[in-house]
C-alpha cells in the first residue's frame, strides 16, 4: 500500500480544473501520486477513506460519454459525495432552458463541484465566472480533457514510471481532439517528446502547437516512439467534409500488429476511447493485452478522478 501523499501548499489555488494550464507542477506530481495510492484500493477492493461525505457532486454532460461520465460518478461514490447524473437529454433543456441556466439551477441545489462536458469551448470559463462551486472540465469542444490527460499520464507512470524522455506519437485526427490538446500541455510538462502522426487535414491550424513536429507517414512518425497514442476519427465534429474523410485512412495510418513494429520494440499502443475499430485502429491490436494499455487507461480514469475531487473539494485537509 502506498503512503498517501501530502499535498502541496495551495493545492489546485485555480479552485477550478478547466485546463492543464490550471495545474502547478505540484498540483500534478500530487494528483498523480494521489491517483496511484486511490488506485491501490481499487486493486485490493478496499473501501476508500470516505472524504467527500456530505459533499455534493453534479455530472452535467451536455456531449455523449461513457467514460468520462461514468468514472467520475464512481470516484465521487467511491469517496462517499452524494452525486448525480443530469439526465440531459430528458431535462428542461428540452423546454429551452439554457445551459447556464441548467448550471445555474443544479447548483443552487447546494452542489460543491460540477463537472461539465459541452460542445463550445468557452462555456466551462463562463460558468466559473457564475457558479458558487468550483467547476471541472469533462470535456471541452476541440480543446481540452485535462482529466483525461491525467489519467493516461498516470496509465503511463504505471507502466514506464515515468514520462521523462519517452517519445510519444499521437496519431490520427488530431485537428478534432480535446484528448490532444490536453495530452501536449501536460505531457510536455512532465518531460515526454511529443509529436503529432497523419495526414494535413487532420493537423491543427498551422498557428497551434508550432513546437510539436508534424509527421505525415508512420514509418517516420512511429520511428522510435516509446507509444502510438491513436485517436478517434471525430466525424461529428466535420461538417460536410466527414464522410471523405477517413477515405484510405487506415490503409496510411491504422495502428496496427505490423505497423506498430515501425516504432520501438515494446512501444505501448494507447487510445482514448470510444475506437472506431478498423479505421484508426486495428482490433486485434487494440485488444492485445501485452501491447494495448487502453483498458488500463479506463482504469485509471477512476481513482484518477477521485485525485482530482480530492484535490479540489478537500485541498490536502
Ligand atoms: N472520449 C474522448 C473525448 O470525449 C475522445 C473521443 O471522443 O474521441 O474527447
Ligand atoms: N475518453 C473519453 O472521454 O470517453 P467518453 O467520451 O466515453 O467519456
């Protein structure tokens, strides 16, 4: 069993997780840390220490999820919060209430945290402006995931030990991804190399990312890579062009058992989740369990997110 660890100073001072940017250094050594010693008592099926008892959690997605949605519900369980799912698609968002309004009212109900997921990138600042609680992002349109970022991070922790000098590729339809965009901000800042795999109209705006090398085949974009980090084809963030746009794809850049022998023997395959089986990624190599790390990143995705509440609703206390 790990000792738990000691939070720093001022844990998570932003009293908010919107963006990486939100984190101090120590905010996420601690939050790693914290996420391994949660996740050995998910591995010994040991009751967590109850902290959030009496806390109020609300889960307001107003995007799909299964993951994200359904591992924080678990972590706020797991730690004793009362929580509960806004069940949208069956809410007075159908009478046209607004989303704000929506956030408004749950948290007048006395919540304490309210993780969001929405389509538009801004609204997770906008409701940090208004809400009483502190607000965590569960997904931000094409720009951010931080919680998902932390928990491949710590995914990756599990296996290598450490981020320091791994050299890993995100491939695939990067342009469309909060995943991406999360996993530079953070990944950089623990020491990984990164850098971006596919073609050019699944590369972000030339004015984004400028430091991260773009590569546009797999033999040199695999080369060397500790991981290939595939990522969904996102077709319902395309517009007209969705249904050209994954035309040839796999035969150039599917993740598969031989093109995956491009990058370093024993590289790691990783993918955020939901797949499209057979467009980004093979499924046999998706379900190989020496090589695919992807349901371990689902794992993590809960006692990741019990870091994460902790953090912001205990501060260390
Ligand atoms: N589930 C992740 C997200 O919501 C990745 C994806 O949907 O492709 O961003
Ligand atoms: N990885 C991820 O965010 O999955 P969901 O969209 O299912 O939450």
């Amino acid at each position: 069993m790990t000792i738990r660890p000691t939070a720093p100073q001022d844990v998570l001072a932003a009293r908010r997780l919107i963006s990486i940017d939100d984190l101090s250094s120590a905010d996420i050594d601690y939050i790693l840390d914290l996420a391994e010693h949660y996740a050995g008592y998910l591995n010994r099926s040991d009751p967590a220490p109850k902290r959030l008892a009496g806390k109020t959690q609300v889960n307001l997605f107003f995007e799909d999820s299964t993951r994200t949605n359904l591992s924080f519900e678990l972590a706020g369980k797991k730690l004793g919060a009362d929580v509960i799912n806004v069940p949208v698609a069956a809410s007075s968002v159908h009478k046209g209430e607004s989303q704000v309004d929506t956030a408004q009212t749950m948290a007048a109900m006395a919540a304490d945290v309210m993780v969001v997921r929405a389509k538009e990138e801004g609204l997770h600042y906008e409701l940090d402006e208004v809400l009483p609680c502190a607000v965590v992002n569960g997904g931000a349109g094409a720009k951010e995931h931080p919680t998902q970022a932390l928990l491949d991070a710590a995914a990756i922790r599990s296996e290598f030990g450490s981020l320091e000098s791994l050299v890993i590729a995100i491939c695939g339809d990067i342009k469309h991804s909060r995943v991406a965009g999360s996993n530079v901000r953070l990944f950089k800042r623990l020491g990984a190399e990164i850098r971006f795999v596919g073609p050019d109209h699944f590369m972000p705006d030339g004015d984004q990312f400028t430091d991260i090398p773009r590569i546009d085949n797999l033999k040199d974009g695999l080369g060397g890579a500790d991981i290939a980090m595939g990522l969904r084809v996102q077709f319902e963030r395309m517009g007209d062009e969705a249904g050209d746009a994954a035309r040839g794809f796999f035969e150039t850049f599917g993740l598969t058992h031989e093109t995956i022998k491009l990058a370093k023997p024993g590289a790691r395959i990783m993918h955020p989740g939901p797949m499209n089986r057979g467009v980004e990624i093979d499924g046999a190599l998706a379900d190989d369990k020496e090589l695919s790390l992807i349901l371990r990143q689902v794992f993590y995705g809960v006692p990741t997110r019990m870091a994460c509440l902790d953090a912001l609703l205990t501060r260390g206390e």
